[in-house]
C-alpha cells in the first residue's frame, strides 16, 4: 500500500507504511518512522542517534464501520548537539492523547452536524 492513503486519508506524514493487519474485524495500520525525517524534539537539530523504540498504538478515524488503529514504534534519539535523550515527537497526534488530530476534528465535526444521539449511532465512536 502506497502511503499516500496515510496521508491524505488519515493526515500521516513522515512515516512509511509497512503492512496491514485485520484482526477481529478492525484495520491495524503498522507504520514506522522516516529516518531522514527524525529530529531532536528540543532543538530540532538532525544530528542524532536512535537509541531504541516505544511501541504505541494510536486510534484513527473508522472506515465504514471498522475502527482503524496506527501502531508505530517512537523512537528515542540522543541529539548529538544539545545532549538531551527522549523520544521524537509523534506528528500526527497530540501529545499523551491516543487519538490524532485528525479524529478529533472529525468528531468535532460530527457534533455540529448532529445532536448526540445521531452522533452516539456512528459505530466506535
């Protein structure tokens, strides 16, 4: 699969798509982390040295009626300038959230729409 769905689809950019699960009737999206794009979170430099990874999953939004989840490994790097050993910034989401921006938009979206009982019916939400 081309990642252009993860981007354009799901707002996932700076990462490679590696391959795709179905498991109990949900879609499980591996992705991993382009290496040419990986920088210090504190000072943005690109000098650095991966130095391990954390495995996390992140809810997306659903096709049709099967929820989407993103797993991807977050590296940690040490930055060779400033010192500072921590992992990369996830992109895509918020920070200590479990969903990506775009989901929140779209459940954002959903409450203008609708009131919360049409908005309760869409399925995984």
């Amino acid at each position: 699969m081309s990642t252009s769905l993860l981007d354009h689809g799901f707002g996932i950019s700076g990462y490679q798509h590696v391959h795709t699960k179905f498991p109990d009737g949900a879609i499980h999206f591996r992705v991993r982390a382009d290496v040419f794009s990986l920088r210090c979170p504190e000072c943005g430099s690109s000098k650095i040295k991966c130095k391990g990874q954390v495995r996390s999953r992140v809810r997306a939004v659903s096709l049709g009626s099967k929820p989407v989840w993103i797993e991807l490994a977050v590296p940690r790097v040490l930055c060779l300038l400033c010192g500072l050993l921590c992992q990369v910034k996830i992109k895509f989401a918020f920070w200590r959230r479990s969903y990506p921006q775009v989901f929140e938009r779209y459940a954002l979206e959903l409450s203008r729409r609708h009131d919360h009982t049409q908005s309760r019916m869409r399925p995984g939400i």
